[in-house]
C-alpha cells in the first residue's frame, strides 16, 4: 500500500468520524460559557436557553460563568476548546464592541468563534428611578442640553455596551452627559436607584425586577413598537428621537472548526425553542421580543454592528485597552 493510498485512507476515516460524531452530537454534556458574572441579562437568558435545548435534546446543557476582561477571558477559554460542540460562547451585542475596546485580542474577532444563531432581543433603556424629577426622556435631554455634562450616567465600567449605547444616545440627540462607571451593572443600577446618578441604559431584561418592584421607571425603549409588557412606555421615535433603534440579542458562538452539520442541529434546535409558546412567554415577561437569527443573518448583522460601534468608538473619549 503506498503511501499516498494509506493517508486517502486516513482522512476518509477520520472524515466519517467526524460525521458520525456530529449526527450523534449532543452525545454527553454541553458546557455554555457565559463571559459574565451571574445575574446579567446575558446570563439569564442563556440559562433558561440551555434548559430548553436539554428539555428537547433529552441531554445536559450547563452553564459556567467565567468573567474578566469585558468577556474576552470567558471567550478565549471557548475559543481554545475543542471544536466538537460541546463548549459553546454566549454573549450579547458587546462582542462587536470588542474589537474597539481593546488594541488587541486574544483571539481573532472575526475568525476564531463562528456565529451559531441569536434570539431573544432585547431593546434597550433609558432608566431612572421611580420618583426621579425627570418624568420623559425629552425632559432629561432637555436638561442636558441647558446644562453640558451636568446629567449624569452610570455604567458597569468604560468600554462596555451601556456605556457606548449612552455615548451614542448623546451623539444621537446632540448633547454631552457625564459619564460614571462602576464596578459592574448592579453597582451602576443601586446608584441609579439611589438618586447618586440620574439615569442609566440598560437591556430590559436587566432592569425589569426594579420596574415590576416599582423602584424605577422607563423614559423610552429602542425598537419599532412598544412591548407588550411595557405597554405605557414609548419607544424612542414616540419620543422624539428618531434613529436610535438598537437592539441588543443573546446568542450563542461555537469554537473555529466546529463540524457543519452541529452548526445546524444547533440552529434547527434554537429555531424550535424559540417558537415555542414557553420561549415567547419567557421573552416577554423580560419585556424583550422572541425570535431567532440563523448563522448567516446573526454573522451580517455582527459585521454590520461592528462597523458601526467604530464609528461611535470615534467620537467617545474612549482609549482602547
């Protein structure tokens, strides 16, 4: 046999390999790496996900935290995985943030982990607390335009999405707040209760718990019509902001390499839960939009996402990292 016959022979095992593992995948416990500390929308949402995908795949998904680095540790701990499809990345729109954070990665951006699918979107608010002297958003951008970084806003730290959606807010109603970051979202969320900060941006899903809890109230929301569980809330076109539409979603990233065919039973079983009525109920409890983008719309969308954080990052006095 020569030698040319036995390395045909090789790769057309380990080929059929490969494909009998994928057509068998999930065959034990997939392992969902969440680049945050617990609590976070990004968070949430991927654990109820994770119990949907193991209610229908009849195997264990969990879920493990792994912090630090504005998610960039938890995701090159996914990225130097095994491309199989049982270490996955979840993460939200900060991902195409990452790239203007930071001088350089530990991973290549656009390369090293492929888009799987994202679902469960969530607009973005304007948060303030409940007896805040600010009663519409037009009131406090009115503030802030008579008084330049006088209105204030906190963050979970410089570089992050809160703080860049808020930079873009300003950019987008031509005017300058001042920016407050903290440790992290829960620290920036007790000030905003507190009165210590006048507003804060935010997904809704990480700030329902204060509204439902009547501690604080939404200005307005970004997206194209109002929610359902926010019914008396207006989205930012009712108040008087036009073009400021942004969306953050969860989604999910699999290792570079990761065979074809787990790539698609993955979306085939995100595409399932989220049409089911439990998936749209959990959605709208957080006051976020059940849906689901398969790889190719999620991959269009984070490139055009990307490209357009760079533009914001421009005009923010923000130095990468």
């Amino acid at each position: 046999m020569t030698t040319r016959t036995r390395l045909l022979i090789a790769s057309v095992a380990l080929a059929a390999s490969a494909l009998a593992q994928a057509q068998a995948w999930p065959a034990k416990p997939v392992r969902i790496i969440v680049p945050y500390a617990p609590g976070g929308s990004v968070d949430v949402v991927t654990r109820r996900i994770a119990a949907k995908l193991q209610e229908q795949t009849g195997q264990t998904f969990f879920v493990e935290n792994k912090a630090g680095a504005t998610g960039t540790i938890g995701l090159a701990t996914v990225v130097q995985s095994s491309a199989d499809g049982y270490t996955l990345a979840a993460n939200d729109t900060t991902y195409a943030l990452l790239p203007h954070i930071f001088k350089k990665l530990p991973f290549d951006h656009e390369k090293d982990l492929l888009p799987v699918g994202a679902y469960v979107f969530a607009p973005m608010s304007v948060v303030v607390k409940a007896d805040s002297k600010f009663k519409t958003l037009a009131e406090l951008l009115a503030a802030a335009k008579a008084q330049p970084e006088k209105v204030t806003y906190g963050t979970g730290g410089a570089g992050t999405t809160p703080h860049f959606v808020s930079e873009a807010l300003g950019i987008a109603s031509g005017v300058h707040f001042m920016h407050v970051p903290y440790k992290g979202a829960g620290e920036a969320t007790m000030a905003m209760l507190s009165g210590t900060i006048d507003f804060q941006v935010a997904s809704t899903p990480g700030v329902m718990s204060q509204v439902k809890g009547g501690k604080a109230r939404i200005l307005a929301v970004s997206g194209g019509k109002r929610l359902a569980a926010l019914p008396d809330v207006p989205t930012f076109t009712e108040a008087g902001l036009k073009n400021f539409g942004l969306i953050n979603f969860t989604g999910l990233w699999a290792p570079k390499g990761t065979p074809q065919t787990v790539i698609d039973r993955l979306q085939k079983e995100l595409a399932t839960a989220m049409t089911s009525a439990d998936m749209k109920a959990f959605s709208e409890s957080i006051a976020s939009e059940p849906g689901f983008w398969d790889a190719a719309t999620f991959g269009k969308d984070l490139q055009e996402r990307t490209a357009y954080w760079g533009k914001v990052a421009a005009n923010t006095a923000f130095e990468r990292q």
